[in-house]
C-alpha cells in the first residue's frame, strides 16, 4: 500500500513557496480545501517622522555616508535594534 504525502503545515510564505516549488499539486488534489479568508496577512509598514536640526543631520549624513547607507536605513537600523534591546530588557 502506497503512504501518500500530506501537507505540512507552513509558518511563513517562503516556506510554502519553497515547498511547492518542489513539489506537484496534483499530488495532494485529495487533500486540498478552499480558503475564502487570507492565511497570511501582510505586515503593514507604518511612517514615523521627526524632526532634526541641521547640526544633527549633518551628523548623521556623515555617519550613514560612511557606512555606506542612506540616512533613513540608517536611522531604521538604529531604532529596530534600540526596538529589540528595550523589548528584551522588559521581559527579563
């Protein structure tokens, strides 16, 4: 008697995506359901703005310029990572 595959469950698109581009649909017709809601939601990006003073900018223009990023990644790289650091600390 043939053991037949089953779907495995997916934790993110990528995963899905490198799943079935490996493997045949039809190979898996006896266990597939219709889904009329999203599985996966996108994350939404929300804009923040702020306001620096033009010795502060210059500033940080000569920092991303020598780290070879523009100022907004560097910025987005500075308050992800304060982001990460103060959200572990809270939950020590």
């Amino acid at each position: 008697m043939e053991t037949k595959m089953k779907i495995p469950e997916f934790k993110t698109i990528d995963e899905m995506a490198r799943f079935w581009d490996s493997h045949d649909i039809t190979e898996f017709e006896d266990q597939l359901i219709e889904v009329k809601e999203p599985i996966f939601e996108k994350m939404k990006n929300r804009i923040i703005s702020f306001k620096l003073d033009s010795k502060q900018y210059e500033k940080l223009k000569k920092i991303a310029d020598q780290k070879k990023l523009n100022t907004i990644s560097l910025v987005n790289q500075w308050v992800t990572k304060q982001i990460e650091d103060e959200s572990n600390q809270l939950l020590r």
